[in-house]
C-alpha cells in the first residue's frame, strides 16, 4: 500500500491533520521501514476505525 505505482496515499487523522504513507508507516513500525530481515515487504491491516 505504498506508493509503488505511483499513486499518493494520504490518512485524514482529523478535521484538521493529514499524514503521509510514509509518515504513518514509520509510526507502526517505529523507524524501522516496512521490509524485513529477509527483504520480505511487511504486510498491514486496516483497522477501520472510520
């Protein structure tokens, strides 16, 4: 759910404040990127909290 093709992805934390992908990829894995040890892309869920 990257931005792999291209395609901006934003999260409306509220009336106010948006975030990147990026910004909240970083955030769920705490800095340390979405691929793993063994080059794997890390898989994440919604939660739907909308």
């Amino acid at each position: 759910m990257t931005e792999k093709k291209g395609i901006p992805i934003k999260h409306i934390i509220s009336g106010l404040k948006i975030k990147s992908q990026q910004d909240v990829m970083n955030e769920l894995t705490k800095g340390k990127g979405t691929v793993d040890l063994f080059g794997q892309e890390l898989d994440f869920t919604s939660r739907k909290s909308y």
